[in-house]
C-alpha cells in the first residue's frame, strides 16, 4: 500500500520543482554597465568634435565658405572606415571571442584619439579620424548585450543599455570638446601661453577622452565575461585578476541568467543538445539567413535613420556656428536664409550636452514604457512622420532672429529653435532606437545575430559617411547660392524616403 502511495504522489508531484517554475529571469546589470562604458568611447569621440570642429578647420587655413565641405569630409572619414570594417570585427568576435575584439577596438581607438589631438593639418585630421573609424565594434556590443539577455523579457532593456551610454556619450562628448578645447584661451592661468596646449589647442578635449577610454579598457579586461559560446571556458588571466578584486572588495560581476530553453531538446540527453545548439553557433552562418527579407528591409531602415540624424547634428553644428549674416546678403525668403546664429565653441558644447540630457530622460522615462505599450514599429512611424517636418521648418528660425534686439529681443527665435531641437532629440531616441532593436530582433537563428548586426553597423556607417560630407557640401553650396535651404529640404527628403520601406515591415511585437 505504501508502494502505491509513493508512486501515485510521486506521478503526480510536478516535473519543475515551485523554486524553478517561479525562478524569474534578471537582467545581468553589471555586466551590461561594463558594456555600456565601453559603448561610451565611441559617442563621446565622435560627438566632441562638434563644438570645435569649424573652428579647427579654421585655423588650418580654410575659407569661411569651404569649412561645410572639410567638416563633412573629417566625419565622413571615420564614417567611412567604420563601414569598410564592422563585418570584419564581427566576423573576428566570431573567432576569438567578443571580449579580445572589444579590447583592441578600444586600444586602437584611444592611440588615433591622441593623435588627432595633434593634428595641425587637414590631412592629419582626416588621416587620424580614418584610424578611429576602423575600430568598429559597434557591431559586437550589441550582439553581447543579446548574448548576455537572450530572454525574450530581458532583451528591451538588455538593447536599451548601449542607446542610453549613447546619448550620456553626446553629453560628454561635446561638453568635454566645448569645455576643454584651446584651453590657453579660455584658461590661461592654467594653461599658460606658449605651452603645450596652446601649440595643440585641441590636444586636451582628446587626451581626456582617451583617458576615459583607458578606463573603459581596463574594466574591460578585468569585468566582463566572454559571451561566445565556444570561448565561454577558457582561461582568461585578466577576468581571474578580476575576480580577485571582487572578492576583496565584495562584490560579483559575474551574474547567472535563466536563459529560455532550447528550441530543440534530445530526449534524455540535455546536454548533447546544448553542445549541438554550441556548435552550431560557432559556424559561419550564410548571407541567406543573414538578409532575410525583413531583415533587409530594417538595415535599409537603419542606414537612412543613421544618414539624417547624425547629418541633422553636423548641420546644426554648422548652423549654429555659422556667423550672423551681413547687410551685403540679406535674407530673402522663402529659399534664401544665409548665415547662423555665430555660437562659439564653449556655446556649442553646452548646448549639445543640454540635448544630450533630453535624450537620457527620453531613453530612461518614456523610451522603454511607450515601446511596450505601442510596439517599437509604432515609435519608429511617429519618428518618421515627425523628422521631415522638424527638418523643414529649423531654417526658418533664423527669420525670427533679429541681429540687433536686445536683451529678451529674440525670444521667440529662441523658443522656437528650443521646441525643434526638442522634439528632434526625443524622435533621434524614439526612432533609432527602435530601428535598433528591430534589426536585431529580425535576426534568423543565433549565430545570424553577429554578423547581422556588424552588416547593419557597416551599411549605417556607410549613411554617417555619405550624409555629413554630402550635406556639408550642400550647405557651402547654399550659403553662396540664392538657396540656402538645399541641405534643409535634401535632408527632409531622405528622412520621408523611410516610408517606402516602412510599410513592407511585418513585425510581430510582444504582446
């Protein structure tokens, strides 16, 4: 009797015991940290040139009307380099591992960053920029961020670490490049005449953030745990140094996952089939299931969001810095608005970092709840209807701008380029983002994952080559043209051409 009773409790007792079935997925926090500081360098690189780039290219000689042209063609250098590489780095994570890739980026990254602090010609700009865009591990970052929370509840916020790291890097990007640059200027009595810094007026802002990128570096080395499947177990003497650290001061990087289960399972023998799921992630996956047709419809997506939202931050940059225009060129509308509003350097960088701190409010408090409720294929609509609009009317500004109002004068200028630049910041979150996350949901199997993801980070390269050296070109064309607003209404034009694409998505959001 007792033998019945033991089999029929022991037939009805469940196969997971409650601390498993109630065993909730977390999201590996710190070591996403560490990934999000390492996502750092490369916004805070390419942003701190913003506030003194027209002035640097000044100061190698170039006419007021040409520095549109070379300012394009600096940010498409690194641009360019980064689409010709970011398969490749992908590919090389692919092989020894993802973290070895992240650390050489980064090294490489922070050698071109010292350089071009000295740069004292155009050619050693574009030269030095052109290194540091063949560091592209972009690509890599956010397949170890999937990697580190391939649960399905845990991937929107896991995806949502680098955006965040992005927009803190367009903070301290220009506000270091604002605050730091041709400080013999600006501090002489900490950086006195005739110094180092006053030869290398831009050597400061550089060495700053490459010493911010020796720290990403070092907590890369000693912190985060390799993602790659095949290279999960080996022995890594900078992570042992690591654990060292954390054992004496208290505190685990190292964070277990509850990982979904396996799509196929051998019955009886689990772990034969995690070495068969293993090995077929160490396989080079084909283009075919690499592009599938929703995945090429996305990277196409991310290419143009790429292309006009970081050519509208280079436009504004050159708007802004552009000076007043003179009685000799006057505005003439509806098509002719010549000159800027003449902001310095210091101006710049404080206004880039002000949009930065909407762009971290926006990820933080609105990004994540809006994009469960309505779906990431919604926000990217909204951003798209949006952008062309906001694009269209920023010139206009400048018809409200009175060169000589006093003080509290152009108000109404000042509340309307504040409300534009408002609502481009919040849709650069909301939009590419979103197109972000897509492209990487869009991914056929797990070992697509990287490659997908380096092939998306080359093509939107591409877009961040072409469109600031493009555009560039396009506003020195404008301001000695009667058409100011060429750049204006092409960047428009690209930004409404996402609608030829947009309907062909057919994305299944989470419920």
């Amino acid at each position: 009797m007792s033998t019945t009773t033991e089999r029929i409790a022991d037939e009805s007792s469940p196969l997971l015991q409650k601390s498993e079935v109630d065993r909730k997925p977390r999201l590996p926090l710190k070591q996403l940290c560490v990934l999000g500081l390492c996502r750092l360098a490369d916004p805070i690189c390419f942003t701190s040139v913003f506030p003194y780039l027209p002035q640097m290219i000044r100061g190698f000689g170039v006419n007021e009307d040409e520095i549109g042209i070379w300012a394009g063609a600096i940010s498409a250098s690194l641009a360019l380099c980064q689409c010709l590489t970011a398969v490749a780095w992908c590919r090389l994570s692919d092989r020894i591992g993802r973290k070895p890739s992240i650390i050489l980026g980064l090294i490489a990254m922070m050698t071109s960053t010292l350089v071009f602090g000295f740069s004292n010609s155009l050619y050693m700009a574009i030269i030095s920029r052109s290194i540091i865009g063949l560091t592209a591990n972009v690509g890599i970052l956010r397949t170890v961020a999937a990697e580190l929370a391939p649960h399905p509840d845990l991937k929107l916020q896991a995806l949502g670490i680098l955006p965040l790291a992005w927009n803190i890097g367009t903070i301290s990007g220009p506000a270091v490049g604002g605050l730091l640059s041709e400080p013999a200027q600006k501090y002489p009595s900490l950086f006195p005449p005739g110094g180092l810094f006053d030869k290398n007026p831009w050597l400061l802002p550089n060495l700053t953030i490459a010493m911010m990128m020796f720290i990403s570096g070092s907590l890369t080395v000693l912190f985060l745990d390799e993602t790659l499947e095949s290279k999960k177990y080996r022995y890594d003497p900078g992570r042992e140094l690591g654990k060292r650290i954390e054992s004496f001061i208290g505190l685990e990087f190292s964070e277990e996952v509850v990982e979904p289960r396996p799509r196929t399972d051998v019955e009886g023998h689990p772990k034969q089939a995690a070495e068969d799921y293993s090995t077929n992630l160490d396989t080079s996956p084909t283009w075919a299931e690499v592009l599938t047709p929703q995945s090429t419809y996305l990277v196409i997506l991310f290419f143009l969001s790429a292309l006009h939202r970081v050519t509208a931050e280079q436009l504004f940059s050159l708007f802004f810095a552009t000076r007043v225009h003179s009685s000799k060129n006057p505005i003439r509308l509806p098509f002719h608005l010549p000159g800027g509003f003449g902001l310095n350097s210091t101006q710049l960088g404080l206004m880039f970092a002000s949009l930065g701190v909407v762009e971290i409010l926006t990820q933080v408090f609105i990004f994540a709840p809006t994009a469960r409720k309505y779906g990431n294929l919604a926000l990217l609509r909204v951003a798209a209807l949006a952008d062309p609009i906001l694009y269209l009317a920023f010139p206009y500004t400048l018809a409200l701008y009175e060169k000589h109002a006093g003080p509290g004068g152009n108000w109404l200028c000042y509340v309307a380029v504040g409300v534009i630049l408002l609502f481009c910041s919040v849709g650069s979150v909301l939009g590419l983002n979103s197109v972000v996350i897509l492209v990487t949901d869009s991914a056929s199997s797990p070992r697509a994952l990287a490659t997908l993801n380096g092939f998306a980070t080359s093509v939107a390269a591409f877009g961040v080559a072409i469109g600031p050296s493009t555009f560039g070109w396009l506003y020195s064309v404008g301001q000695k043209s009667e058409w100011s607003t060429i750049p204006w209404v092409g960047l428009a034009t690209v930004a409404l051409s996402m609608w030829i694409w947009i309907p062909k998505l057919k994305v299944r959001e989470a419920s």
